[in-house]
C-alpha cells in the first residue's frame, strides 16, 4: 500500500501527548482520539497514527484497518524489503510540531505516520537505543512561564550549553505573537481605508441630497405650501439620503461578510491551517456609531 520512501515515520514519547495542546490536534474520523488514539499505539505494537492525507489515498475512513509498511535497509542493493502490518488507530489532519499530518490528497506524498518510539527503534533498528548517541530528530519544550522574555531567556541558555552542536531552535509563541501583530497592523490599515470610505460615503450623500431637492423642486414646493419650512424640508430629504445610504452599507457589509468567509475558507483548504472564522465588532461599531454621520452633518442639521 506505501513505502517507507514516500511516508514520514515518526516516533514519540509518551511525553508528547501531554506537552502539546489536545485543542491543536484536529482528528478526522469519529473513532479516533486523544486518549484512545494515543493509548493504542503505546499499549500495543504495530499501532499507528496515521495522517488524514494518507488515510484518503488509502482508502481508509475508520479506524481498526490496517497499512503495510516496507522497511528497505538503503545499503542493501535490491533488499526485498521488511514487510509489517500496522494497524490503524487515529486519523489526523494535523498534528502540532509535525508538519507532515495534513487533509489534502495533494500532500500524501510524505504523510505522517506515528508510532510509540519503541516501535520506532525496534523496527527502524537504531543503534544505541536511548543511549546518549542515539540521533534525535525533534526535542519539544513547554515552559511554566512561556512569556517571550522568559522564552528568549531560555533560548539563550540552550545556546550556550549546546553550542558545539548542530540544530535548529525555534519557538511557537513568538511566531504567534509575530502574525498577532501583523493582524492588528493590518487591521489598523483597513480601519483607515474605512474612515475615507465613510467620509467619501458622506460628502457623496449630501450632494446626492442637493441634487435630489434641485429636481424635486415642485414637491417642495407643494410641501412649503402646506407650512413646511426649508430646514425641514431639508431634513426631510437628509433623513432620507441617510436611510438609503445606512441601508446600502448594511447590505455591502453583509456580502463583504460572506466574501471574506469564502476567501478564508478557500485559504484554509489551500494552507491546512484550522479556520477560525470572527467578525470584528469593533470595526462595525466605529463604522456604523451614529457620531461619524452626527459630526459630518452638524453643518446640515444646523442650518436655518
């Protein structure tokens, strides 16, 4: 069914499912689990998690199924290979601090697959098994205190003690705090293009009202013949020209909305990433507080 080639196999310690968050772990069948899931596959051997991706070009939709798996030692020419059967026991679309645990067919090649580190090192027959030469792919940290001064602390001293050595030191929070900041910079731009889009809005009514009362000439004047005076009948055409334009903002916002849930859905599909959809009520709240319209129309309203 796969190849070791074209799978990333992976094992962990049972360490990991209490370290990682269970809320990041998106699991793609009914079955499947923090606590089964992970109890299986260091309760018994040849259990696997397997990622959705892999599950749906193998046709696999429960857990209970079973993969087999070639192991080929690369510095055998022509080596038949080590046949095992694993059997399922989760299906994920997307696992924290593993990038290869994914929803789409297109990402299959390369899946994940995840077993006890036991299993890893029976089947995978590393040399010196837990011993301090034992190569390690991944070490996952989670600090009591995960503020970034604490976390750049901490990275520093890593550093220092193992500056002989060759890794990679990256850190969550601090990516998270970065597209944090970015949102809020580029929701700030957005508010901006809002305020001109409010006050081009306004001034385009207020001419849109003047030329309204210059072509209905003959219904103000059937209105002034009935004792209306002018700064009614200009309120009149105001509060009307407010309507319209009120009603056309909701309606624009209701399809900017919905367009920008389709785009975030499409963009979540495309990047793996979970969506979590949220209407930014503050930025309805400033664009429809009845003080923008009050403060560009105190000139109108005030006239006699």
């Amino acid at each position: 069914l796969a190849e070791f080639a074209l799978v990333g196999f992976i094992g962990i310690e049972e360490d990991y499912y209490s370290l990682m968050d269970k809320d990041l772990m998106i699991w793609s069948s009914p079955e499947s689990g923090f606590n089964y899931s992970f109890s299986q596959i260091f309760d018994y051997n040849n259990t696997c998690i397997i990622a959705n991706s892999l599950a749906s070009v193998l046709g696999i939709s429960e857990v209970g199924e079973y993969i087999r798996l070639t192991f080929i030692n690369p510095q055998i020419s022509n080596d038949p290979g080590n046949i095992t059967l694993f059997r399922v026991v989760g299906i994920s679309g997307g696992m924290p601090g593993f990038t290869n645990f994914k929803s789409s067919v297109a990402s299959a090649n390369g899946g994940g697959i995840m077993v006890s580190l036991e299993n890893y090192m029976r089947l995978m027959n590393v040399e010196d098994p837990g011993g301090p030469n034992m190569i390690v792919d991944k070490v996952f940290i989670k600090l009591l205190d995960d503020s970034e001064e604490n976390i750049e602390t901490t990275k520093e001293e890593i550093q220092n003690l193992s500056s002989d050595k060759d890794y990679f030191l990256d850190d969550a929070i601090s990516k998270i705090n970065f597209m944090q900041d970015m949102f809020e910079r580029q929701s700030s731009l957005m508010e901006i293009v809002l305020w001109f889009a409010i006050v081009i809005a306004i001034f385009g009514l207020i001419s849109t009202m003047y030329a309204i009362i210059s072509e209905r000439k003959f219904e103000i004047g059937i209105l002034r013949s009935l004792g209306m005076k002018a700064k009614d009948v200009r309120n009149l055409f105001l509060i009307e020209s407010f309507i319209i334009m009120l009603s056309s903002g909701t309606m624009g916002t209701l399809i900017g909305t919905y367009c920008a849930y389709l785009m975030e859905t499409n963009l979540g599909l495309m990047t793996e990433m979970p969506i979590v959809f949220a209407i930014p009520m503050d930025v309805l709240i400033k664009g429809f507080h009845p003080f923008n319209y009050i403060w560009c129309f105190r000139d109108v309203l005030s006239a006699h």
